[in-house]
C-alpha cells in the first residue's frame, strides 16, 4: 500500500489521480488455490493517508447480482468482496468486512477465530467507514451483458483494532485477505482469493500482508 498522492473521493469511479499510482494486486486466485478465470479476474489496490486505509476492487462479471439490502445481511450468498482486516497480526480483533455491488455493507468484529460466531459479531459497525460500488452493465438482470463492478472502501486507521502507530509509518504492517464470491443465478459458483485460505476464510494465519 501507498501513501495517497491526492485525495481519494469514494463513488466507485477508480479513475482518480490517487488510484493511477496504486500498483494493482496479481489477479486474485481460486480460493482453494490454482489460476482463477482471467474471464473472472479480480484485483484490489490499496492506498493510505494520515485518516483512512483505502481499498479498490476491480472485478470482472458477466452476471452481476445481489439482492441484499440491509446492513450485515448475509451478503456472502450472492455476489460480493470480503475484507479481512488484522491491526495487530495476532489473529486476534479482527475486522470482516463485506460489499455487495448494490454496496450494501456486512460488517463484523471477532475476538478471535470466529469468535464470538457472527451472529453477534455483526453487530460491530465499523466506524467512520465509508463504501461505494459501481456496475458496469445492469444489477438483477440475467439477460444483459455485465462486464463487472467496482468497490471502493475507506476504512479509519482509528476503527482498525490493534494497528500501531496511527497514522502508520512506512514498513508498518497489518495481515489482510481479500476475496471474491461469485453467484450464477443467485447461488454461489465460487470464489477467489488474494491469499487462498481454503475453505476458512477467516483462517488469518494463511491471510496475506499489506
């Protein structure tokens, strides 16, 4: 993650100044590990300011949809993208975070492994964050020609639990992991992930680092 040269406005249009420096992840892989489908390539880019740590997806989809839309419905059963956030790296008050496309918002903060389950841990509102998402082509609608979505996310470094020093300093880390649900005909087809974790993704020891 990069320092943001300019500010990052949240609307789901990542053709700001700032996200033209941020590097691209390689395209995300299967989720249980092998190349994902370049026709269904996901990336994430990320960048940081003195406030917030800023997250873009870039996702590729023929069929786009998500017909959730209240706040920590179960998103994870259509289309959407996952944060998991680790301040302190100790698998411990962990952040999950979700968008669906309609940029409806699950959120959720664990004591440790999915504890407590999420039934409760869901009813942590993550602070001050602000997302957006954007659909090239035409959400809930089977019959059209989608090519995919983007999300952007403005996270409060204040909101991150056990991330140090605030504002971080360079070569200050955290562990992340970053996924992809993918529905077809609004049941999941599959998934892919920054750092595949199997069938746990909330399995932080095989989570990446940012």
């Amino acid at each position: 993650s990069m320092r943001a040269a300019a500010a990052v406005t949240i609307d789901g249009d990542l053709g700001d100044a700032a996200w033209q420096q941020a590097v691209a992840s390689a395209p995300f892989l299967a989720a249980g590990g092998g190349a994902g489908d370049p026709a269904r390539a996901v990336t994430v880019r990320s960048l940081w300011d003195d406030t917030n740590v800023y997250f873009a997806f870039e996702v590729r989809d023929d069929q786009i949809g998500s017909t959730f839309t209240n706040r920590d419905d179960e998103l994870w059963n259509q289309d959407c993208v996952e944060l998991y956030l680790d301040g302190a790296s100790d698998f411990k008050d962990y952040l999950e975070i979700q968008v669906s496309p309609a940029n409806v918002v699950f959120d959720a903060l664990f004591a440790s492994h999915r504890t407590p389950e999420w039934q409760k841990s869901k009813a942590h509102d993550v602070p001050g964050m602000v997302t957006a998402a954007r659909v090239q082509g035409t959400l809930n609608q089977a019959d059209d020609a989608d090519q995919g979505y983007a999300v952007e996310v403005a996270v409060p470094l204040a909101s991150i639990p056990g991330l140090n020093p605030v504002p971080p300093a360079p070569g200050t880390t955290m562990r992340v992991n970053f996924f992809r649900i993918d529905a077809r005909d609004g049941k999941v087809a599959g998934a892919n992930a920054f750092a595949p974790a199997g069938g746990d993704f909330h399995d932080l020891e095989k989570a990446g680092t940012l």
